[in-house]
C-alpha cells in the first residue's frame, strides 16, 4: 500500500487545494477540508486508505491534550527516482516520540530522528483523519510544504482526540498572531467572534478552551487602551457568551471596572454583567487568589447604584442572589457578599488608615517625633472611584486599593474617637521624658500625625456614596432569616478598621444589623454579639453604654442584655462581666424602671455577685427607687427567706417524680413542702426539660441527680455546674446532651459517678472529663463516640 502523496503529481500538493494557512479566513468551522472538485470519494490514492470526516455534531467530547506518546513517521515529497523508492510504504519506518503541543509548535521529548526540530503550527498547510479497512491502524496526516507527518494513535478515539488538539492548538496560535497587532478593529471584532465560536462549538473538554480566548482579548485590551466607549460595548458583547460559565481573567476585570466606572448606565452593565457578577458570587472560593474579582463586583454593585431607582436596583440585584424562596441555595454568596462590603468600607477610610501606619511608633513618641525622610511610605490604598481632592486630602497622589484588606478584631479602648485640634496637649505628649513608664495610646500616637492632626473622621463625597451603599447592602443581609446566622458569625470579629467604628455615620448605618441580631432568637445569631474570645470587645460593648459606637439612652443595650440572658440561663459568668464591666450602665437603665435591668440587679444579689457592702446597698436603693424594682425585690426577700426556712426545716432526703411529670410539675412540687434536706432527685422518664435547672439549683444539698430518658440538654448542664457543686452522682443516660454542654461539667470536681450512656460524647471530651475530674471513679459511656 503506497500513499499518493509519495507522488510529486498528488492532488494534496496541488496549490489550489492548499492555499496558505495565512490566507484562511479565522471564522471558518473547525471540521476538515472540502477535497477538490472530482475527488468525490475523499481518497488520498487508490487503495483501502482512505480520509475520514468528523461530522460537526457527532456530540464526542475529549479532553484537551497537553502531550502523549504516538507513532510517527514522515513521507517527504520525492524529487527523483531514487528518492521514490526510499520513501515507498515498504522502506517507510515509524519512530515512538513523546509528543508536547506548545502554544506555537508540535515537539518531540527527544528531539532526533524525523522530530529533531519542532513543527511549527504556521507551517502545517492540512490536517486530515486517516483509516485502512483491513489493517487496525489509526492515523492523523499533517501535511507540511516539504512533505507530510504521519502520527499513528493507539485507537481512534485517541486520533480523533489528538484531531482536535492540534486544530484547537493550530487555530489559537492563529488568532493570537492576527490579534497582537491589530491594523483595523472592525477587523478585530470580527476576528473576536470568530475566536469566541470557536471556543463555543469545539468539543473539546478543559477549562482553558474558554480561558485561553478571554486571556487573548484580555492581553488585547491591556495593550490597546484608547478605545472608544461604543468600542468597548462591542467587544464586550462579543466575548458575552464565553463569560456565561467562566470568571473573567484579571486584565479583563480591569477593563470591566474601567466600563462600569466611565458608563455606568450603560445597558452592557445590566445584559451582560449581571449574570458574569452572579457567576462570581455563587462560585468563587477566595477572593484572595482572585482580588480583582471582587473589585469588579464592587465596581458593578456602584454602577447599579448610580441608575435612577439607585439602590432599589441594588435590592433587587441582592434579592436575585438569595433567590424566592426562603432558603439561599448558594452556600458561597453570602459569604463572598460580605467580602466585597468589608472591602469597599475599608477603601472609604484609606486616607485616615494610611496616616494611621504613617504616623510615629509608640517608642519614636516617647524618643521624640521621627524625621519625616525616615518614615515608612504610605500604603497604596485607593478608593474605589477617582474622585477630585479634598480639603482632607494631604496626599498629592491618589492612593491604590489594597487587594486583601487586613480584617481586625478590634478593642473598644483602641478606637480612635473623634480628634479635636489640641496642639498644646499634643506638644505635651511629645515632651514626656524618654524613661518614662506610660504608654501612649492610639489617641496620642494619631494627634501627632501630620495627617490627621486637627481632623475629624468626614468622609469625601465619593467614599461617603460608597459607604452609604456597602452599608445598606449589610443591613438587606441581615434581613434575610438563613443568611442572618452565617452573616453574625462573619462579623463577629468585628474585621471594620478602627476609623470606621470612630466615624458616627458608619456606626449609626450598622446599628440597625446589630438591632436584627439581638432580636432574633437563634443563640447561635445572638452569642455572636459577645466577643470572639476573651480579652477583646464584641458588639455588645460597642453598642452598650459607654461604648465608642452608642448613640442611644441603653435601648440596643437593654434588648441584647435581654436576648443574652435568655439563652444564657442568667450564667454567673455573663452576670459577672456585667457587675465588673456594665454595672453602671445596668443601674441606671435600672432607675429608669427598665424591667430587664431590674431583674439583672435583682439576680446579681440572689447569686451574691457583688461582694462589696456599698455597691449592694447602692443596688438596694436603685431597686427600691422605682415600682418595678421594689417588687421585684421583695420577691427575692421573700425567696431568701423561704431558702433559709428550707434549710432549717429540713425535709425528706430522696424524692422521685411520677412518669411523664413536666416541669411545671416538679416546681409545683419544690414550693409545696421542704426540701432543704433532699439529696438524692429521680426525675427518670419524665418530661423535664433544662428549664427545671432553675428549680434543681435551690436544692443545696443534692448529691445525687437521675435525668435517665429525659430532655434536659447542654443549657441546664450549664446552669447545674455553676450551682450544684456538691453533686456526686449524675446519671444523663439517653438524654440530648452534646459535647458543649457535657464540658461544663469539669468544674464540678464532686462528682465520682457519671452515666453519658446513649449520648453524643465525643472521644475528646471525655479525655478532658477524666483529667479534670480527679475523683471520678464509675463511669458508662456505652453507645457513645468515645466508647
């Protein structure tokens, strides 16, 4: 069997057959070559060879090759006789190359033989499919102006996937050639669709099919700015298609935030923008790796905001995202939200931040202010929208935005107030003696700066529109009833630079999430007030009396102390934060006759939280002051007295309630008789929940507590610990009890015998049991995890 294409008189190496790859119009199909004119039967030479032809909606999809191993042989175009036979099908031999598609030529991992030198894309004139019927080999012919390049695969799939390969490899090095230096751009656009088809329709499989175009054109743009306003809706649109399922790359981004910024009101921002940003929000992962990403979507968010309905356009727009019914079915929207709202709130503040990591060291302070030469540069913030300067702007370049803006858990005692134009206290400061021991605070270090000295926290025009909108956008989130708890928990750190919590407007504009988290009755939702962990300021002390973002008479304050202490279970440990930290505060909401505040007083002295005698009779009068109080307070006498007369009076020392007893049962029970002998509680099988630990913990003498099959839960765990220290015995057997409240019992150090049999016990928490229960001796964790 002898290929014609030995032959110099084949019809392959006719010049009307292969006209130059340059002169091929970039638009065309992807499907292989029409053959000449009477050449109906598609062969390359009287035999059993014969070409094949891929239909274009055969509907087989393959992954794009990056390199693989085939057969290769080359047939060069015989001038002679001689030259004839050597390259006849009987002296023809094939050589295993490893193969790599580079983005400009066929190359071999082993350069030598007929793969010395790398093929280049632009000299490939045809790519044809080859067959035989009687002999299973399955080749791809290249032909090339000195000859033609067989490559034979294992199988045909692996040809036709090699097919597609080398006509997706060979038709982007096209595109990337005709579009680096672009003469005309009708010609251009032209050319984009046409790359854009051909992304669209080729079968292979890979996610660089649709980003290597965008790459294309992003490069492009990036190398030709001075483009025309309509020139850019043109190619937008065009390129519209590849953005359906693909994340632009960052160049394109840049271009995208150029258009948004220059025509907001452009019908491009809301035809073909929308579902690129809605693509984003639902499935980026990390705006970190991607910063220009979320820089598009706040520069999006902006355009919708500058339309005429303005953010009625933009409350649509977050309603779309969270979806009609009551649950958001993209988990990754919310949170990459609420970055792109840190992101843009923390841009309206560049200017004070950069003079805050400006301004001198603590230690520079104490030595004497620093030489300005040897002060660090400022950082390359920007807002997000060039804006003419100010009167507060010091800066004679416009600062750039940061692409990760550092979140920071912040200390209500670290937040710059407003500053006041004080020089002489300022000059004060600057000549403390250089040993001396105080620090000084942040106040001290901002009055120094030469930007910020003798300024208020006033937003420009600019960044106060882009505040206002960003702020908004949070208090719509904290609207919605599934996002409310995931939106707590993200801002629970409080990751807003101090500046803002400083600023009066931004505070005010926040305080209606923080009112939508005390209000609702999710402990997981409202706990997120409380700080992260201990030592740092959360919410609840920036919003309560006192603190840096109050603005009301204690009503946020009140309810959140409400809500806190409801799911608390009026906690010695919450009680104590208040008398060390609020008890100020709590009187004085007190004496306004808040009943709230009433009952915190009330129980601070039932728990003898206050220890000192004054500040008790100084509670005493507050209680005494108002009509709520004064009843409230006879109660607790009351209760006091019964507590004591309990105790004298003894009473019987085991107890065990009926079957399916509620709690209301049990505290019917406890105030009908005495009970202050009673040591041994059964409240098996009955119905009791954690709301009877408020019962259980007027019981002094309890040693021994039966909550087998009950659902008492971690709640009342909690309550028990901090009262009933006397307790021996602890039977939770098939209760709901989990691993945070089963923790709260290593501070009862009494307890020798405890039954977890049938309750979610994690292995971890029943190590940190043992070691903190030294007396410990009997215990059941049966069908438990740790078991």
């Amino acid at each position: 069997m002898e290929f014609n294409s030995s032959g110099g008189g084949s019809g392959l190496h006719n010049n009307q057959y292969h006209q130059s790859e340059e002169s091929k119009p970039l638009l065309g199909e992807m499907s292989t070559p029409t053959p000449p004119e009477g050449n109906n039967n598609n062969k390359i030479g009287a035999g059993p060879c014969r070409r094949t032809l891929l239909p274009s909606s055969s509907g087989m999809r393959y992954k794009l090759l990056q390199e693989g191993d085939v057969q290769v042989c080359v047939v060069k175009h015989p001038r002679t006789f001689l030259s004839k036979i050597l390259t006849s099908k009987f002296l023809r031999r094939w050589e295993p190359h490893h193969l790599t598609l580079t983005d400009s030529s066929l190359a071999s991992a082993t350069p030598s033989g007929y793969m010395e030198t790398p093929l280049s894309y632009s000299s490939i004139e045809d790519l044809q499919l080859l067959s035989w019927d009687n002999a299973p080999k399955y080749c791809l012919q290249l032909s090339f102006p000195g000859g033609t390049v067989l490559l034979q695969a294992a199988n045909s799939y692996v040809r036709d996937q090699w097919f597609h390969s080398l006509q997706w490899k060979k038709k982007l090095y096209k595109y990337r050639k005709v579009l680096t230096k672009p003469s005309r751009w009708e010609v251009v656009l032209k050319e984009i669709r046409g790359l854009v088809e051909l992304a669209l329709t080729s079968p292979l499989q890979d996610d660089s099919i649709h980003q290597a175009p965008l790459h294309i054109i992003s490069t492009l743009l990036s190398e030709n700015t001075n483009l025309s306003p309509q020139e850019h809706e043109n190619i937008i649109v065009a390129i519209a298609p590849l953005l359906e399922n693909n994340p632009p790359p960052p160049d394109l981004c840049e271009f995208f935030c150029k258009h948004c910024r220059e025509r907001p009101r452009s019908m491009v921002v809301i035809e073909v923008f929308t579902p690129v940003v809605q693509r984003i929000l639902k499935h980026n992962m990390d705006f970190g790796k991607c910063p220009r990403l979320r820089l598009f979507t706040q520069e999006y968010i902006l355009a919708l905001n500058e339309l005429n309905a303005g953010m009625e356009v933009v409350k649509k727009f977050i309603h779309s995202m969270h979806g009609p019914t009551g649950q958001c079915p993209h988990p990754r929207v919310l949170p990459n939200l609420v970055a792109v709202c840190l992101a843009a709130i923390y841009s309206c503040y560049e200017e004070f931040i950069n003079s805050r990591d400006n301004s001198p060291s603590l230690k520079e302070i104490r030595n004497g202010c620093q030489q300005q030469s040897d002060r660090r540069p400022p950082l390359p913030l920007r807002l997000l929208r060039l804006a003419p300067p100010t009167p507060l702007a010091t800066s004679p370049t416009q600062p750039t935005l940061p692409l990760s803006p550092p979140p920071s858990i912040v200390n209500s005692s670290e937040v710059l107030v407003e500053l006041e134009k004080n020089n002489n206290a300022a000059n004060n400061r600057l000549k403390r003696p250089a040993g001396g021991d105080s620090e000084p605070n942040l106040i001290d270090c901002l009055l120094v700066s030469p930007t910020l000295s003798a300024l208020t926290i006033q937003l420009p025009a600019q960044a106060d529109q882009v505040l206002r909108c960003f702020a908004l956008i949070l208090k719509m989130l904290s609207d919605y009833d599934d996002w409310r708890p995931a939106l707590a928990s993200l801002l629970q750190p409080i990751p807003f630079p101090k500046e803002a919590l400083a600023h009066a407007k931004f505070t005010k504009e926040l305080k209606y999430v923080i009112q939508r988290f005390a209000e609702d009755p999710r402990q997981e939702v409202h706990s997120c007030l409380l700080s992260v962990r201990s030592g740092k300021d959360g919410w609840f002390q920036l919003y309560s009396p006192g603190g840096v973002a109050c603005d009301d008479d204690g009503e946020l304050f009140a309810s959140m102390v409400h809500i806190l202490m409801g799911s608390c279970y009026k906690t010695k440990k919450f009680l104590l934060s208040l008398a060390e930290n609020k008890l100020g505060p709590c009187m004085l909401l007190a004496l306004r006759a808040n009943q709230t505040m009433v009952e915190i007083l009330c129980l601070m002295l039932e728990y003898n939280i206050i220890e000192n005698k004054d500040t008790q009779l100084q509670i005493i009068s507050t209680l005494e002051s108002t009509q709520v109080g004064r009843s409230l307070y006879e109660q607790l006498c009351d209760r006091q007295r019964e507590l004591r007369e309990l105790q004298r009076k003894g009473g019987p020392t085991r107890l065990t309630l009926p079957s399916k007893s509620t709690d209301a049962d049990l505290a019917r029970l406890l105030s009908s008789g005495s009970f202050g002998n009673l040591e041994n509680l059964s409240l098996a099988f009955t119905n009791v929940t954690s709301a009877c630990a408020e019962q259980l913990i007027k019981l002094p003498s309890l040693k021994q507590l039966n909550l087998w099959s009950t659902q008492f839960g971690d709640a009342g765990l909690r309550l028990l610990s901090e009262h009933l220290a006397c307790l021996q015995v602890l039977n939770l057997c098939e209760t709901p009890v989990t691993d945070a409240g089963l923790l709260a019992l290593s501070s009862m150090k009494s307890l020798c015998s405890l039954n977890m049999n049938s309750t979610k016990l994690s292995a971890d928490t029943y190590e940190d049991l043992k070691a903190k229960l030294p007396n410990l001796k009997e215990v059941d964790i049966r069908y438990t995890e740790a078991w």
